[in-house]
C-alpha cells in the first residue's frame, strides 16, 4: 500500500509520527479500514472513534476548542481515504463522505 506524504517531512519524521499504524491496514484483507484496524489495534484498544469531529476541505481535521491538524501521510484503500495526523490521531473518509477520527497511540 502507498502511503502519500501531506507534509514537508523527511521519511524519518515520517515514520516517527506514524509508527506502526500503516501496519495495520492490507491490500489483500477485503474488510473496511475500520475493522481492520479494529482487529489488528486491538490490544491497543481497537478502533473507538471520538464524535465531534469536523473535516475540513483541505483534508485536516478540527475538534471544537483545539486547532485544527493537518494530515502527515494519507493512502486509499478500496473506497475509502485513511489520513493519519499528528499525535496518532486517524481518520477513514468513506466515499460517501462520512468519516470516522480515532486516536490509535
């Protein structure tokens, strides 16, 4: 799978901000983003999206109260956007629009 940098990063702040998270999603595994982060997260929580997100235009995301973050690193899987943020926040853009963000540290 191929990840796409959003930022001015070198690969190694790349990988730091991003550890093990791209790990955590196959090509070859035919379920939604979610449930496969959900599966192979689990032992850190699974996959337990946070309400009260906004997705802004540019792709960054927005929780009332705190500045907004923008992507490090994104990539498709099937139908889906997955972005990963700073401070291991991440979010799963379905093609309709909808979005689920949840925290995977």
């Amino acid at each position: 799978m191929l990840w796409y940098p959003a930022e001015n990063l070198t690969i190694s702040q790349v990988n730091d901000i991003v550890g093990l998270i791209p790990a955590f999603l196959e090509e070859d595994d035919p379920r939604p983003a979610r449930e496969q982060i959900d599966d192979r997260y689990a032992h850190g929580g699974g996959w337990q999206p946070l309400d009260g997100w906004t997705l802004l235009n540019d792709g960054s995301i927005l929780y009332e109260g705190d500045p907004p973050l923008s992507p490090v690193v994104w990539t498709h899987l099937r139908h889906e956007t997955i972005i990963i943020y700073h401070h291991s926040w991440v979010a799963i853009i379905r093609e309709n629009g909808s979005f689920e963000v949840a925290r995977c540290d």
